[in-house]
C-alpha cells in the first residue's frame, strides 16, 4: 500500500501537512496551484433510484409514524483502524442500510419531526474539495481511497435530500425536543446528543427496527434468494477442489468460498466455519487452519451477502472423499431426520420454538436408542440431556445479519408466532466431542450439521436453499458428479 500525506491541521483553511516519516517535505506553492485545476467535470447526470428506493421509503413511513414528534437519528458508522493506519472494510449498521440503502462511512440519517410526520435528510460527505488539496492530500481524499457521490447525485440515488455531515454536530447539539439515536455506531453524534438522550429511550428505537425486520418484504426474499443461490455456486466450488485443500489445509476451502463472495456478492456474510475432522464439532471454527483429510467429515458453514448486505446461512456436512463410514450416515442420517422434522414444524400460525421441539425430540430420541442416554425421551428432553451432544438452538431470523432482528422483543421472537414473510434457519446438529468419555470411541471426532433458509409462506415454508442436496445418497451423488 503506498503512504499517503495525512492532513493535521483542524481547520480546512490551514495546508495539509505531511505524515511524519513521509517521503516528502511538503507541498510546493506550485504544485498545490498545479492541482487545483485541469480536471474534467465528472458529475454523474443519469443515476438512478436505488432497486430498493420504494421499500426504503415505506420503511422510513413505518418508523415515523411509531416515533411522532420525535427527532430520530440514524448512523450507519465511522472507518475502524485495524493496524496504523489501515482501516477494516466498511460495513454500515443495518439500521441505517435499511432505512435508507446507502451504504457510505459516515453517513448518518435525521428524521426531523414535521407536522405529523417527518422530513429525513441524509448527512454525508461530500466530494473531497480540490481547492485545499483535500482529494490528493488526505488520506481518505478520493484520488486515495475513490471517488464518492456528490450531495446532488445522493439526493438522486437515495430519493432523500442530502447535506453535508460535517455540519450536522453543531445542529443536532442545537437541536431542542425529544430526540432519540442508534447508539454504538458513531461516538460524534452520541457526544453531540449526549444532553438529549437516554438508553431506554434509545433501547426502544433499536427494538422496533430489529422487529421492522422480522417480517421480509418482496425485495428482502429476493436478494435472500440471491445469498442462497450464490452460496450454492460456492458449496459447489469447494467440492471440486476438495483435494487441493487435502494437500493444503482449511484455508483452501475457505478461499475458495471467499471467492464466490466476493465475485456475486459483496463479501462473506460472517466467518465461514471450514472445519474437517474433529473441528465439526467447535461450532463457530473460524481459524480454518487445520487439515483436510480424507475418511473425514468436512462441515461447511458459510453464506453469501448480496450487494445489499442480505446474507445465506447455510450448512453441509460431507464426506472429503466422496462417500460416508457407516457410522458417519447414521449420525448424518439422524441429523437429517431431525431437520425434516423442523423443517416441518415452519408454518404460519406455529410457534417460532415448534421448529426447535421437534428436531431435539427426534435427536434425544436417537441418543436414547443408540444407548448414549437413559430414556424415556420425555425424562431427557425435560432435563435437557441431549444438549451435551446438540449444543446449540435449531435456528435463528435471517435477514442483513446472520442472527438477524436479534434485539427484537422475546414476544416478538423466540416466543412470537409465525407469519408468511419470516425467514430462518433451521440446522440441527449432533456433535461428539473428541475427549468425550461418555461416548464409544468410534463417535469421539463426529460432528454432523445440516441448515437451510426456510421462508414462511401463506400455506407451509420454501426451501431457499433446496438447490443443496440434503439426503446422504444424494450428497454422494452430487459430489460425484462435481469431482468427476
């Protein structure tokens, strides 16, 4: 990466200066006229909406009419450094996405009440000034890290006017009445509302945009159905270079699935779990440095997020070369039979917790016949013995995060009903870890998971994902196909 000159001067109007250790010693009164002028107008006349404009809108509407009177503050947050001065990737807090599809550092959403409603301006940085050096001089001058949007095109690409967000610090330390904030994104802002604000006021706000989630609109299922199908592409890219990652390690096959991502995607939408052998059984393995051998299992875990931040969550369990042990199909097999159970379970009107019941009933039931527990099953669901080998809940809401609509109301969610328009995950898993002693050898090492994306429909659920094999002849068979 080259060095870039790094302003210190606090006002504008004073000369960027150079990072210490730079190359150069300043900047000529020559060479700043030199880079004043000379450029072409680059405006961007033609913009368009962005796809999810409409959607975006009526979300605003919802969240205004929950909130009258009130001003309502939105960031969708600041660079983090990850080293000097380097920054992580940019992702803006759903939050702020949601309600307004823009996706840029810094940027942050103010609904000002008015009259019944509200008026939303978006707060951005505008394009870096030529006339100061900023776009050459700073380090995130757009000669540096891109161009952005002007404040025009934004107002044409979002459908909400635009003002710069330097200026919005002394505004909202003005602002008078009540005011609310998503907090944990942006210190500025909280530091400027500081005087205005309160946590359980601010706790409300959150709540009810985790709720306005739980419900997908037609655009939301749409982009789901992307993540899922770009994810499949990737399961089918790990399956044909499953012997390099043999030669290699985990890392191979977390590669490879990075690259579908980031291809169809915008990246990854979290840490792919790439655990083979006695890893299955950690189930959030994210260090993906471990070998890959054949007689293993291999459990990937990993989805695509879209462009627009929605994200697949989906899970295989696979034989590295091509065919299951005996005893590997029947754990695989009680596993699958209990995810047909929950799958079942995914309907409007049930309980989001029916799901969950009916894959553990069908795993504890298992345990109990292979001789692992004592039954009855009833005695072992009561006391929740078969967690010891089924670790974690069947399932979560999927949306723009992996454990989406997390902060939503436990009525709302976990306790909540199902509705047409919910999507979740339901993944059931056995794991048998390898220093346990309750278990007979042959288990220790054994960990199976199988998840899919289930949309709640008008009349039962759709498999987002069923273009993933599930049964363990039909895994086979696919890999097969994939290898040969």
């Amino acid at each position: 990466m080259s060095e870039e000159l790094n302003p210190e001067a606090a006002e504008a109007e004073e000369p960027i200066k150079q990072r210490k250790n730079g190359l150069y010693p300043g900047v000529s009164d020559e060479l700043a006229e030199n880079m004043k002028s000379g450029w072409a107008d680059t405006e961007l006349h033609d913009l368009q909406p962005v796809p999810q404009a409409a959607e975006t809108a009526a979300r605003r509407a919802a969240l205004s009419a929950r909130f009258p009177g009130e001003r309502l503050v939105v960031p969708a947050g600041n660079l983090k450094t990850r080293s000097n001065d380097t920054e992580y990737a940019f992702r803006a807090s759903v939050e702020y996405a949601y309600l307004t599809g823009n996706q840029t550092e810094d940027g942050v959403l103010v609904m000002e009440p008015k009259g019944e409603g509200h008026d939303a301006t978006l707060y951005l940085l505008p394009r870096s000034n030529r006339e100061n050096g900023e776009f050459w001089l700073d380090g995130q001058g757009e000669l540096w890290v891109g161009r952005r949007h002007s404040l025009t095109e934004a107002e044409k690409h979002y459908g909400i006017p635009a003002s710069d967000v330097r200026e919005l610090a002394d505004k909202l330390a003005e602002a008078t009445g009540p005011v609310r904030v998503v907090r944990n994104y942006d210190a500025g802002v909280e530091a400027a509302l500081a005087d205005k604000v309160t946590a359980e006021r601010d706790d409300e706000l959150k709540v009810f945009l985790s709720e306005a989630r739980v419900v997908k609109d037609a655009f939301e299922i749409g982009e789901l159905q992307k993540a899922v199908d770009s994810t499949v592409r990737g399961f089918e890219d790990v399956v044909k270079v499953l012997d390099k990652a043999e030669a290699t390690s985990e890392r191979y096959i977390e590669g490879t699935f990075f690259l579908r991502a980031r291809v169809e995607g915008n990246d990854i939408g979290y840490g792919s779990i790439c655990a083979a052998g006695p890893h299955a059984c950690t189930l959030h393995w994210v260090r993906n440095d471990g070998a890959v051998r054949s007689g293993d299992l291999l459990l990937l875990d990993a989805g695509v997020e879209t462009h627009t931040y929605y994200t697949a969550d989906v899970t295989r369990t696979l034989p590295i070369n091509g065919t299951y042990s005996e005893l590997q199909r029947k754990i695989y097999d009680a596993v699958y039979e209990a995810q047909e159970a929950g799958i079942a379970a995914v309907k409007p009107g049930g309980k989001f917790r029916d799901f969950h019941d009916a894959a553990q009933r069908v795993l504890a039931a298992k345990l109990v016949e292979w001789g692992l527990v004592e039954g009855p099953v009833e005695r072992v669901l009561e006391l929740g013995l078969q967690r010891r080998w089924t670790l974690h809940g069947t399932g979560h809401m999927l949306g723009m995060d992996v454990h989406d609509c997390a902060v939503a109301r436990t009525e709302s969610y976990v306790n909540g009903t199902l509705e047409p328009g919910m999507v979740l995950t339901v993944e059931p898993g056995l794991y048998f870890q390898a220093d346990d002693l309750t278990v007979p050898e042959e288990y220790r090492g054994i960990g199976v998971r199988i998840e899919d994306d289930i949309l709640v429909t008008e009349d039962g659920n759709k498999n987002l994902s069923a273009g993933l094999p599930r049964k363990a002849d039909e895994v086979e068979a696919w890999m097969a196909r994939l290898k040969g």
